[in-house]
C-alpha cells in the first residue's frame, strides 16, 4: 500500500534526520552532528543506529501514537460519565470532582472533569469577559486654547 511508504515527522524530527543522513554519507563528522543537534555522543550514536536498521521511521518517537501510561482508565472514565449524567447533571466541574471524591471515592481534577465534559458535549464554555476600557485623552473642549486644553479666560 501507498501509506506504508509514508512516515509522518515533525519539523524538529526532518532536521535531525537530515543530520544524521549527512554523517551516514560521511559529508559530516558525529561529534559535529551531535553539536549541531546538541546531543551527546551517545544520544546521537543510539539515534544514528536506529536509522540504519529502521531506514527513516526510526526517527519517530517509538510512542508516538500509543496511549498514555498516565491515562485514566477507561472503567473509571465510565463510571464518571454515568455518575455526572444521572446524579451531578446540574453540576459543574469543580463542584461535580468534590461530590465525586466524597460520595463515590473518585478521586479525579476538575479540569480533567471539565475536559470530559466538553468532550461529550455536556460542558459548556463560558463566555469571555470583555477587556476593562483603556484610558483616552479627553476630548478639547471648544473654545480652549490649543496648546494646553484649558478654557481661555477672556471672551472672544
């Protein structure tokens, strides 16, 4: 297939792979790859070895794509879910994570609740309140002196 050919990289991953291509072919020396990626001569070594046996996916971040080790688990994220939909539904995130942590024992952040939310469709953003007024120079009244602004004393 076409897409089997093709790998995905960042900006930061093409630049260092073209580093490393130019020492493969000898054009650069390894300890001035290293500098110019500011690595150190092993991070550099365990980089180049695994373009040469992987061919250009070797540049990509072995856990690219995978899951979070750090993920809340999908049993929890559930029983959240049906806890906020039947019990919390008039809740907001701060209060439904305190509720959670005291009846249910889930213990769970109120932005990662409100990510949840918002996610599912149930949350809702709230409007952004509009920036205070900045200070401006008054308007000349008529009638003043140009130079200062202020009224001048006799009639005109």
């Amino acid at each position: 297939m076409a897409g089997e050919d093709m790998v995905m990289v960042r900006q930061g991953e093409l630049k260092r792979l073209h580093v490393i291509q130019k020492v493969l072919e000898r054009v650069i020396k390894q300890v001035e790859a290293a500098e110019i990626l500011l690595l150190s001569g092993r991070q550099f070594e365990g980089s180049s070895k695994r373009i040469r046996t992987e061919g250009d996916r070797g540049i990509v971040h072995q856990s690219r794509g995978r899951p979070s080790n750090r993920r809340t688990p999908d049993k929890v994220r559930d029983k959240v879910h049906q806890a906020l939909s039947s019990q919390y539904k008039d809740f907001g995130p701060t209060l439904a994570s305190e509720k959670l942590l005291e009846r249910d024992r889930i213990e769970i952040s109120d932005e990662t609740l409100r990510k949840w939310l918002l996610e599912a469709g149930i949350g809702r953003r709230h409007a952004r309140r509009r920036g205070h007024r900045h200070w401006r120079e008054p308007k000349k009244p008529y009638g003043g002196d140009a130079a200062d602004g202020r009224f001048s004393s006799r009639l005109v």
